[in-house]
C-alpha cells in the first residue's frame, strides 16, 4: 500500500521534500506499535511536530494528514471499522499553534474529511473494484488546494469520477451543519482565499548550519595549476546533499580553490558567499619547517541563504596570517552573531596562534559583538574532549585560550577522522542557542576523510518571499495564428488620428491582446535547487546514501560490506552521470538551432561571474539591504552623474531642410524586424524581441506608419523614451554603489526606428566626420586605430627617436553630455535642420530611467544629460558631438580617438616640442570646460617611447613632467612604463613580452573555467566552438599589433591550444607529440596558432591593399617596379619584380622593435606568397587559397 501511495504522489508532481516529509510521518504514524485507530493522541503529536517544524510547509502538513486519512479510510473500507467520534484534539490544537489560520483549515478539513470518509465507506460497497489509489486520488483532488499541486491526474474512469462525485454532493448538502462548525467552515474559505496555504510555517526559527572538512574541489594532480579542473563527483555529491537538506549557513574548510575558481562553481547562487583561499598571505612559509610548507591546498568558506533575511559581513578589522575567516550576521532584530572559521595546519607554530589569538581579541572587543561560533579543522588531535587536556603545549595553548580567556564551550566530543581524532570542533560562548550538535556519517556529505557536523542556532529568522512573474513563453507560441489576427487589422483605421501618442498605445494594446491569444504564459519563480535536479536524481542519491549506510553498518561481516561498497561506488558514479546528463539536456533547446544554444551561453556566463548585489549596498553613509530600496539608492548614484539640466531653446528652421522628404519605407522596417536578434529581451514597453523577428511581415506596415508619423511631428512616446536600468559591477567593493556602471534596456521597438533614423543621418554627417575616429563607425575598429600608431612608434624608436604620448579619461563621458550642445553642433556644425533636429531633440527631451534589482523597480527619475545608453542612435550622436576635439592640436601631434578613449603623441626632437605637447594639453582641457566634460585627471597618463633606459630617472620634472592645464598646479599628468591601450599593453620599448604573457595567463585561466563550466559536455563541435570563441579569441584581439615572434612566446600559446585540443578530443591526459598534434588539429578544423597569426596579419594586408579598410601602407612600403627577380640584401629577401602585388620596404631595420612591426613583418611574408593568392579576386577567394596554403605546413616564413 505505500508503494503505491508514493507512486501516486510522484504522479501528482509533489516535491521530493514533500514527499518524504509525508512518508516519513506516515510511517511513524503506522509502525509505531500503537492501535491504528484508536490512538489519536499519537497522531496529534505528529501532525503538531510537523507543523511546528520550520522547513515543512502548510500545504505538506496537509498532505500529511491526508496520508493518515487515507490509510485510515482504508481500513475502515477493509474491516467496516466506524470513524464517527470526532475527537476533541483539534480545539486543543488551536491552543498549541501559533497559527490560527492553519487550526481552523485542519479542523475544517478534519470534521469534512469524516463525514466525507462515512460517505466514501458506503459508496464504496457499489465499487469492489477501487484500490487506495483511487480514493487517495479522488480526496487529493477535492482537498489538496491549487497552490499546492498543479495538476492531479485522474485514477478512475471519468463516469465513475462524476458518478461519485455527485453522491458525495448530493450526501453532503443533506448535512445539517451545527452554528459554531458552520462559522469554523466559512471562516476557513475566507482565510484560503486570501492566504496562500503553502507558505513556510514560521515556527520557532533556527538557523541549520553544516560544516565539513572537504579535503578540496580539487585533485591533487592539478593543485599546482593556476587555472584546475574540478572534482566533479565530489562536486555533484556536495550539490545533492545542499539541494536536498538545504541548509542556511555553510561553513568549509580545506576548499583548495584557486583565484580563478569563481565561487558559483562550487556553492549554489542562492548562497551568498565569503572565501579565503591560500595565499602567502593567509599562509606564510614558514622557515622553520621549510620541508612541511604547501603553498596550495588550505583554503576556508562560509556561506548564507541569500533568501534569508538576515545581513552579513566579512569582519575585516584585523588582517593576520592565518587561515581564519569570521562574518558577522545580522538579523532582523538587531542582534549580531560572529561565526569564524578556521583550518590550522598542524605543522604551523606559535605564529600562527599568535595571529589566531589577535584576530580573536579583536572580535572579542567589538562593539555589539559578544556571540561568537568558531567551526573548523584545528588540529588539535593530542587534544582529549571533553576534558581539553593536552600534552602538548601549543595544542593547550589553543585550549586554554579559547575556553578561559574567551570563555568558550567546545560541543564535539566524537571522532572527527578516519583517523579516530576529533580535529573538527565547534566553539562557542552562546551555548543556550547552538542546539542539536551531531557528527555526520563519513562521506555523507561527500568523499572525505573528515565527517560532517550539522547544528541550529536559535536565532528568530526568517524566508525572503520569492516573487513570481506570469511570462510568455515565446517558444511555444503560434506564431501563424498571431501573424493573422495582425494581419487582419486595419491599421490605417486604427492610426486615423495623426497623431503618435494615442497611435503607440492603440498598436500596442493590440499587439498585447494578440499576444495573450498565440502566446501561452508559465510562471517563474525561484527554487532552491536548480530545475534539472528532479527527482531521478534525488532517488539515485538516495539509493547512494542507502548504500553508503548500509556499508558502514559494523553488524555486518566483511563479504557483504565488499558488496554494499561495490554498489555503493556503483551509485556514486550513477549519480555524476545523472547530474552531467540532466545538466547536459538542461542547456540543449530544441527551439534554438545553433550549435549552442542561449541557455548554454548562458549557464556558461553565469559561471564566469556573479551579478548579484550583495544583501547589503551603501551610497555614502546610507544602508540599504533590500531590493527596493536598493535600486532607489542605485537609481540616486546614477542620477547624480548627470550634468546639469539643458534648455532645449534650439532654433529649429525649416528652410532647406534636406530631411523634410524622409520617408521610412515598410520594406526598410521589415529588413530589419527580420534581422533582429529573436533572445533580445523586451524593453519598458514589454514588445519581445521573438515577436517582432516572427511577425516581421505583419508588423513592419503598422510599425513603418508609426515611425513617419513620428518623425514628420517630432513628438516620440514617452515608452520609447523610459530605460530600465541595471548596475553592473566593474571593481573595487561590491557592496559600494560608486563601483557599478549602468546599462540601460530600452524599447526594441525605438532601436527599429533608431536603425533607420541613424542611416540616414550618418549619411548626411559621415563627410564631416574626422577620419581619426575609430570608434562606432562602420569598417573602423581598435584594429584600425593601432595599426599606425603602433608603426609610428616602431618607425621612431628604429631612428632612435622619443615619442611622448598622453592618454586622457574622461569622467562619466557618455553620462555628462550636454544636450544643448549636441543640438547647438548638430545645427552649426553638421547642418543639421528642419525635422530632423526637431526629431532629436524629442528624442533627447523628457527621457526617464529606472533601475531594476531582484525584480523591484526604483521610482522613476529623469535623465538629464548624456547620449541615451543601450540605444543606436546615442553613439553616432556622442562621435558627433566629439567631432571637434581634433582641431586642438597642434601640427606635428597626432590624435587619435576610439570613442572616448583619447590620446595625443609627438616625436620629441628637442625642448620645444615638449612645450607644444604641454600647450596641446591645455587646449585639451579647455575644450573639456567649454564642452562640460571633465577630464580625470588621476587617470591621465603620459608614456615615453625611448630607447634610453630608466627615462623617468633622469627626466628633470619641472619641464617634463606634463600639468592637466596651466591654471593647475598639482594636477601633473602621472608618467608610467606602460599603458593598456584599447586592450594592449604599450611599454616604452615597444615590447610585447609581458603582453603576450598577461594573454597566456587570461586564456589558461578562461580555458580552466570553460573545463569546469562545461564538463558534462561530450559534443566534439560544442566544445571546439567553445574554445574558439572564449579562449582562442583572447589570442585574436588586434593580434596584427603584437603577433608573438619569439619561440618562448610561441610555445606558451601553443601550449594553451595543445590542452585545449585535448579537452575537445576527450583525451585530457594523452600525450601528443608534434605530429599527433598536427594531426588532431587538422581533424577539428583548427588552425596552428602560429599559423592562424600569419592568418590574421596576410588577411590584413589584402585588405589594405585592395582598399577594404580604412589603412593606407606607410610611405616606406613601396610596390617594385617591374624588372625581373633580385636579391635584396636590404631586406634578405628574393623579390619577383615581376609581379605588380610584390613590396619592397626602403629602411632598413635597426632594432627587433621595427623588425616585428606589422608593415615590414607583413610586408615579407606577402612576398613569400604565390601571386595566384595575392591576386585573389575578392576576400572570400582569398581567405579560402590562403587556408589551403597554411594547411600545407611545408611554407618556410622568412624570419
């Protein structure tokens, strides 16, 4: 009979929490040795332990019940036993819970169900042929409430469903209810109606808290590694025991993790997590020991329930050398509570006691601070407990301190170890609070060779209420019938008014009601555990664990503890295939057809890095610890970076407007709706990304009538103009709100209309436009920038030149513009007029901003300058208004700027022309005054390209050091070696050495993280697209300006891609000689890393020559005149003078600096390639011969 109740309640869909929660207690009930009928009393007791027990809801107190009824029912169905005496227990129930809505529901349903159970008895007699499944299904489906199950299949056949149903009914209005159970019942539907039966019973709380020694997440053979994989069964074990016991606080020791190692590979996001890993710091060798000193290992964590209402902080008053961490919790009453962690070696001496023992006086001291939890391995196995005696003096040493100085109890008294020692101890000065101490089983939690401990503080918490949202779920939509109800419409009846604002609303009140017909809804809501953990696996773990026990049982002889431990091992590797494979079907999309999907994209970013904010954020001396509040104080930082309010009294004239006859086209509007990226979110106006691409047809006429009637007025709807923002973090302290930039979400439906906007006015502008900006502007790119600076420099430093070059920041660029002044230089100095400056003035007027944080918006504030963020047309508008700034230089200084990102150099050929350089600064910064956007000056750098050494040394600083302006005394411009430049790292040698090797370390670091994240993938092309797009394209980013030409720089990249080949092959430990390797790289299509640089370099320089991109050769690089073959010595090269596509370079050079610069690296291995690939008709044939060539692998590059 229970088999089949639990097969029944696995149909029904009841959590596995639920389900053994309801199992347990049944059997409890049944197997206690007691008359099942007659003793009442006992089942009270159950039913009132459950209730008052804080991890089980209402709704499986219920269940519960249920549980009991039914196998009550079924023995009076069985033996014609009579339930008819109501027992008084439920009005002493009332007294007893603290609950008095869940009183009155179980008394109601306790007096309904025993009438409904007489009426059951006799229909029943009429149905021989119904088991307990039946009847368990049908009182489920008449008491079990909607919170609580979504969907209960039927049991029995629907005419006997109705057939009993109506019996009972027709029973139940003939019962003549008593006034006081009649008020009870009433009283009840009221309370159900505007509670949710399945909240949380708040009970006495506690916090459970586990801690376990884990003997790290890593294996031993990769702890010297910078980047390790994890130990993904020992991983999955963890995670299982987590999602199924769910504890509050987390507390770890010996986690072995790396920088690298981001901490929401390890613990679940709804933790909030403090760690110290090992450093030298938290470590020191210890000279003493040098022998016994490990550099990696070590390393503790505590975690939280970010769903807990409570606020934590990592106490960091004292820093000392010791593997101890403390947070202080806060809960909601005020009260503090500090609980530290400690992993002591046991080889570390009286050091590191001293620095236990004065981080210890400083919590001690702590204002308001007088409750302390210290968990940890200390190592103190000569140590016998309970009495903390020891022969040893350290070890007493430690004792003595914790217990008589601190006036600390130790509560673990059993074996710790395998070992027999208890080196696992809970300390603590609130003993009245820490209850139920208990030492897991070995292994429990997951494979160590230390055991679990589990206890509750007693502190008053509780739950953060989870919102849930009503979402479409665009994938399921039927998009043939949504493309006809629009099609259907008579938009120009619909938009007969003339007018935008009344026309926006109507379009999007139809295209919402069309929606909420095509497009089903389902609710989100958080859940603990990740949605791929379902039950399969918690029964695989289950049966693991039931293995496991069976094992240690010390009953048993040792054959069958042989088998229990085989299968045992048998259920653990089980159990990582269930997790890889149920995680593994998680990011696969059968709606998505790429390769990976956007939930693989996503689970992968979500591993790399943490977006949440932390439970508590501070702006200034102001605190706020929940969503709300949080995105106000958010939404104040963002707001005050703002300049100051602009006017808008533009002279608008319409005489010779060349934009009066703009005419947005339908088919323009459709090319771009069917272009648009279907997982783009939906903006403030809630139009989905899925829905424009998927009705581009139906929609690109009403969209084209909106955006004319738009333009032609001026006038843009306040929905187009709302940006709903989110704070993302860039570094520094995560809980400071000064430490995040916004990025803004606005209407897809405006970017439409932005694209078409933007085409039009980039066209009118572009010859305006200073070719020295590179930045958001078509066939332009960092690449594009770099590529002559860098050849500047080389060129100088080989005729033993000096070239100064300043680097300006500005502070919030894009936030700090001031719309007056765009509109002022858009009339003045682009001649733009008439309807257009009207529309861009609409545009930038009246624009608004929320911030969005765990679903809660902040109230609306205005934006009061800057280009609008998240949009298209604010980068051409922000490139416009910068136009300008180039005129401030003087001749003989360069300028270049990507965006924003400024920088001035000049040779530097005497005195004079640092004065130039000087006299370029101040005019720099005058411009910024004039144009209101400041300069930061801390962040303002000058760099000296020279290849005279130590150059800051013997730089005397009154006439070299540059000043921000004249007017400015202190404010000099700071001089560094080195300067990151739009992503590369620019020395004053010209030497890429420690760029290339900061690369190595970044994609060994990214390629480590792409193992972890995605260790259950089995996919040869998933895998292989992985590691081009996030590792290999680390390698990509303007390669052509530093391309590795020493062997030492060469191997470590190739080393990166060997691992990388081995991961994708599935072959992490084979060994490849240089063959092998070809070979494997050849199969996945994977071009030598050496190669794909020539790749990159020759791809380039076609580009260049056939005018492709925006680069002319320097004046050295020459074609040869065609007059045959010769050897030149200048460049030890033999030349076809012959062919038109042959260069030759005119200077000589002198230094490894110009040697391995792009042009005369390039220029050679050109040369060496056979005319049919230089004079390739197109790019596509170009790139295809050249990858053929490569493939070859017998080319000798000249070197």
């Amino acid at each position: 009979m229970l088999n089949s109740l639990n097969q029944y309640l696995c149909e029904m869909g009841i959590s596995a929490q639920q389900h053994r929660v309801c199992t347990g207690l049944f059997c409890r009930y049944v197997y206690v040795g007691t008359n099942r009928l007659n003793n009442s009393d006992h089942f009270y007791d159950i039913l009132l332990s459950c209730l008052l027990s804080r991890h089980v809801s209402y709704g499986c107190a219920v269940m519960t019940y249920l549980y009991i009824l039914t196998y009550m029912m079924f023995m009076i169905i069985d033996t014609g036993d009579s339930l008819t005496d109501t027992p008084s227990h439920p009005v002493i129930l009332i007294h007893a819970l603290p609950n008095l809505r869940i009183s009155l529901n179980l008394y109601f349903l306790f007096i309904c169900s025993t009438v409904l159970t007489e009426k059951i008895k006799k229909y029943t007699k009429y149905q021989k042929d119904w088991g307990i499944g039946e009847i368990f299904s049908f009182i489920v489906r008449k008491f079990i409430f909607k919170p609580l199950i979504v969907e209960v299949p039927l049991c029995m056949a629907p005419e006997n469903t109705f057939k009993l149903a109506g019996c009972i009914l027709n029973h139940l209005s003939n019962i003549m209810l008593s006034g006081s159970l009649l008020f009870l019942s009433l009283l009840n539907v009221i309370l159900i109606v505007i509670c949710n039966c399945s909240i949380l019973n708040p009970g006495p709380s506690s916090l459970s808290i586990v801690y376990n020694n884990v003997h790290g997440f890593v294996n031993t053979r990769d702890l010297a590694s910078e980047s390790p994989p994890l130990n993904m069964t020992k991983v999955h074990e963890f995670h299982g025991y987590l999602y199924t016991h769910k504890p509050d606080i987390v507390i770890l020791n010996e986690t072995w993790l790396k920088k690298a190692i981001n901490s929401k590979e390890v613990i679940p996001d709804n933790y909030k997590v403090f760690r110290l890993d090992r450093s030298l710091t938290t470590h020191p060798f210890d000279q003493a020991r040098p022998k016994k000193f490990r550099k990696n290992g070590g390393g503790v964590l505590i975690a939280h329930r970010a769903d807990i209402d409570i606020t934590s902080i990592k106490f960091s008053k004292v820093c000392v050398q010791a593997e101890l961490l403390s947070v202080v919790v806060k809960t909601q009453s005020g009260r503090s509570y500090c609980i530290s962690t400690f992993y002591r070696v046991g080889t570390l001496g009286t050091d590191n006691f001293e620095n236990f023992k004065k981080h210890f006086i400083a919590l001690a001291s702590a204002r308001k601070l007088d409750r302390h939890i210290l968990v940890g391995d200390l190592n103190l196995a000569d140590v016998s407990w309970p009495d903390g005696q020891s022969s040893c003096e350290l070890q007493s040493n430690f004792v003595s301190f914790l217990t008589e100085e601190l006036g600390h109890v130790q509560l673990i008294n059993s074996p710790t170890h395998t070992s027999g020692n208890t080196l696992d101890l809970v300390f603590t000065n609130i003993q009245n609070l820490v209850k139920n101490v208990k030492v897991l089983d070995h292994n429990e939690m997951c494979l160590s060779d230390h055991f679990g401990i589990t206890f509750n503080l007693e502190v008053k918490t509780k739950y953060i209420k989870q919102s849930k949202r009503s979402i479409f779920n665009y994938s399921k939509g039927d998009y043939r019938g949504l493309n006809s109800d629009l099609l259907n419409v008579n938009w120009d009846n619909v938009f007969r008014c003339n007018d935008p604002y009344p026309a926006w609303h109507h379009f999007k009140n139809i295209l919402n009601s069309c929606c909420e017909r095509w497009i089903p809804k389902i609710t989100i809501k958080s859940q603990f555990q990740p949605p791929w953990y379902d039950s399969e696996c918690d029964k695989i773990r289950q049966d693991k664990e039931k293995w496991r026990k069976r094992a240690k049982d010390p009953d048993i002889d040792e054959s069958a503890r042989e088998i229990y431990t085989e299968k045992f091992r048998s259920k653990r590797k089980d159990f990582k295939l269930i997790m890889n494979k149920k995680m593994r079907l998680n990011v696969e999309d059968d709606s998505d057809d790429a390769l990976i999907s956007k939930k693989f994209w996503t689970h992968v970013k979500s591993k790399s890095k943490s977006t949440r904010i932390p439970g508590t954020v501070h702006y200034g001396s102001r605190f706020r610890n929940n969503s709300a509040d949080q995105a106000n104080l958010f939404n104040e930082y963002f707001y005050n970076q703002f300049s100051e309010q602009s006017d808008y009294n533009i002279d608008i004239s319409y005489w010779d407007d060349g934009f009066s006859d703009l005419i947005i086209s339908r088919d323009e509007v459709f090319n771009i709706l069917r272009n648009i990226n279907p997982n783009k979110a939906a903006g403030p106006d809630g139009i989905h990304g899925n829905v424009l691409k998927k009705c581009a047809r139906s929609l690109a006429y009403p969209l084209s009538i909106l955006f004319n009637l738009s333009f032609s007025t001026g006038c843009i709807p306040q929905d187009w103009k709302l940006a709903l923002v989110v704070p993302v973090f860039k570094k520094g302290d995560k809980s400071t709100v000064e430490n995040y930039r916004p990025i803004s979400l606005t209407s897809l439906v405006m970017k439409v209309f932005e694209r078409c906007i933007k085409s039009t006015l980039f066209a009118a502008c572009s010859d305006l436009l200073d070719p020295r900006q590179h930045g958001f502007i078509n066939d332009r790119s960092c690449t594009t920038q770099m590529i002559p600076f860098t050849d500047n420099l080389a060129l100088a430093l080989n005729e033993s030149s000096r070239v100064d070059i300043i680097y300006f920041d500005f502070a919030k660029a894009f936030d700090s513009v001031s719309h007056d002044l765009i509109l002022f230089k858009l009339k003045n100095n682009f001649r733009v007029d008439g309807v257009m400056l009207k529309f861009i003035k609409s545009y930038l007027e009246g624009r608004f901003q929320q911030v969005v944080i765990g679903g809660e918006k902040s109230s609306v504030m205005p934006v009061k300058s800057g280009v609008p963020q998240g949009s298209i047309l604010g980068p051409l508008l922000f490139v416009l208004f910068i136009n300008d700034m180039f005129s401030c230089v003087s001749e003989g200084t360069n300028i270049a700027l990507y965006a924003d990102d400024t920088k001035i150099w000049r040779e530097i050929k005497g005195f004079s022309d640092h004065y130039i350089i000087q006299n370029d600064i101040n005019r720099l910064y005058d411009w910024s005054i004039r144009n209101r956007m400041v300069f930061h000056p801390k962040k303002c750098k000058a760099l000296s390209v020279t290849l005279q050494r130590n150059v800051l040394d013997n730089l005397p600083f009154n006439i070299f050091f540059y000043k921000m302006s004249e007017n400015i005394d202190i404010d000099y411009v700071q001089s560094w070696e080195s300067q990151a430049d739009l992503g590369v790292e620019i020395n004053s040698r010209l030497n890429w050495s420690a760029h290339c090797k900061a690369l190595v370390s970044k994609a060994s670091s990214r390629l480590g993280l792409l193992k972890r994240t995605c260790h259950f993938t089995i996919d040869k092309r998933q895998k292989r697209s992985f590691y081009l797009a996030l590792v290999r394209s680390i390698f990509e980013h303007c390669s052509v300006i530093w391309s590795p030409q020493y062997s030492t720089h060469i191997e470590q990249f190739a080393a990166i891609q060997k691992r990388a080949v081995k991961w994708i092959m599935g072959e992490p430990f084979a060994s490849y000689n240089d063959e092998v390797f070809a070979a494997k790289q050849r199969e996945l299509n994977i071009l030598p890393i050496m190669l794909k640089f020539i790749y990159n370099d020759l791809i380039l320089f076609y580009k260049i020559v056939n005018g492709v991109v925006p680069i002319s050769l320097p004046n050295y690089i020459t074609v040869c005149e065609p007059e045959g073959t010769q050897y030149t010595r200048r460049n030890a090269q033999i030349i076809d003078r012959s062919d038109v596509s042959t260069y030759n370079c005119s200077i000589v050079p002198r230094i490894d600096a110009f040697r391995n610069s792009y042009f005369y690296r390039t220029m050679r291995k050109w040369n060496s390639l056979p005319v049919g690939i230089r004079q390739s008709e197109g790019i596509s044939a170009y790139k295809s011969s050249l990858i053929e060539y490569l493939w070859a692998a017998d080319t000798v590059w000249p070197d």
